[in-house]
C-alpha cells in the first residue's frame, strides 16, 4: 500500500512518516556511499597527481644535472688547451655570482645565466694556437682575429636552445661601459646586465691570477686597478663589488686555484 496520496493541487502528502524517515534514511545512506566513492576517487587523482608531479621534478632535475655536467665538460674542454686559464670560468662564476647576489640577481637560480659565465670563452676554439698562445704583441689583423671569439662562441651555442639565455654573456662578455668594447660595440646599459657583472668578474679574476708575464695581483691592489679602469664598468657593479669583502674574494680563489 502507498504511503503517500496526491491531493488534488499535486502535493506529495505525507501519510506515513516511518515510512517515509527510512526513506530518507536509506537515501541518506546511499549519498553516503556514493560520496566516499567520490572521496576515495579524488585521493586516488590527487595521489596520482602527485606521483606525476614528482616525477616531473625528478626528470628535471636529472635534465638540469646533465645540462650542467654538459657545459662543465665543454667549459673544461676550452680551458684544457691553456694550461694559464685553468679554473679561471670557475672562479668568474663565483665571483659573478657573489656580485650579482649584492645587486640583488638570484645568479645561482639561473643556471642558464651561469652557463654563460662558465662558457663565456668557447668561441676560442675557432681562434688558431698561433694567434691564442703568441706570446708577443698581436698584430692588428691577429687581434681582429682573436676579437672574433665572442661572435664564434655565439655561433657556436646558437642552436642549443637551453643555452639560449647564455647567449648574452658569451657574446658580450668583451662590451665596455663606454662603448669601447667589443663585437658590438655596446655601451651602458644597452649591455645586457649579466655580462656587466661578467666583465667585472673576469677582470678581478685575472689581475689576481698568475699571468707568465706577470705575478698575481693582491685583490687590495686589483680593487685600486678596477676602479682606475671605471669607465670600462658598470659603476653599479663596481659598487656592489666594493661590498664584498677582500676575505671573501680570497675565499672563492683559494677554492678554484
Ligand atoms: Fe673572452
């Protein structure tokens, strides 16, 4: 027998309502079951999503470690050929990277950027032994030559898209404050700011590096020479140097000697 009766303006009438309380009851309880089914369904995407998102950031990593182990490689490759210049890229990153860290440039959170510290050089594969190791004078035509690797460098990383951002240090790493750089002759700000830390880095790195024709320099006595050399270098980057103590400088040597 129905529980329930239609009046005549279709209204549902309750006409028993224990009936109708297991009813409801029983609807209650299957909403129950299906929203757990719901819930055990979302833990099991969010579990899964997880799991992806991890993976995610395990292949990455594991593609950031080989594009660094690449570039060290490559970096070294360039340095092998002159036994003056070992760990010279090295140092220049720690020192461009403590620079960048005073103006506020998270360097060491780029390793994009960083791989154009360490790989600043590379187009001196293209420049002849003759021309790289002589130990006079270079004529002007050989230092037009030498004055090539910048743009030989960018040649050479232009294709490989994660050095993309490399790009600019490599081939701006010889620009000057004051325009009298090269290969394009950039001035001021118009030099991308990576490679105005760079220059600075790669200047302090061999004034206080042993040269054949020359001892290292005290960094005392390569701060004095920098800043005669102002116009050549962001006085900005200049500013942030001087904020880096004379301890901390030596530190970054004695570790890359
Ligand atoms: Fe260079």
């Amino acid at each position: 027998m129905s529980t329930r009766s239609r009046s005549s303006r279709n209204r549902i009438v309750v006409s028993d309502p224990h009936a109708e309380i297991a009813a409801l009851r029983e609807a209650l309880e299957h909403q129950r079951d299906e929203d757990a089914a719901k819930e055990r369904h979302l833990e099991r995407y969010a579990a899964d999503l997880r799991a992806t998102s991890r993976r995610e950031r395990q292949r990455e990593r594991e593609l950031r470690e080989s594009h660094t182990a690449t570039v060290r490689a490559l970096s070294n490759a360039v340095e092998a050929r002159d036994a003056y210049t070992a760990h010279h890229a090295e140092r220049v990153t720690a020192y461009g990277t403590e620079i960048a860290a005073v103006i506020g440039l998270a360097l060491s959170e780029l390793p994009e950027v960083e791989y154009g510290f360490l790989l600043h050089d590379i187009g001196k594969v293209g420049v002849s032994d003759a021309i790289l190791f002589k130990p006079a004078k270079l004529s002007a035509a050989e230092r037009r030559q030498m004055e090539l690797h910048p743009l030989i460098g960018d040649e050479i990383i232009r294709e490989i898209e994660f050095l993309n951002p490399a790009r600019e240090v490599v081939r701006h790493h010889h620009e000057r404050w004051d325009g009298s750089g090269y290969p394009d002759g950039l001035a001021g700000e118009e030099i991308p700011l990576t490679a105005r830390v760079f220059a600075l880095a790669d200047a302090l790195d061999a004034i206080t590096s042993d040269r054949p024709y020359r001892a290292a320099s005290s960094v005392a006595s390569a701060r004095e020479e920098l800043r005669r050399a102002e116009g050549q270098f962001d006085p900005a980057i200049l500013e942030a140097f001087e904020q880096i103590p004379d301890e901390r400088i030596e530190e970054i040597r004695a570790a890359a000697a």
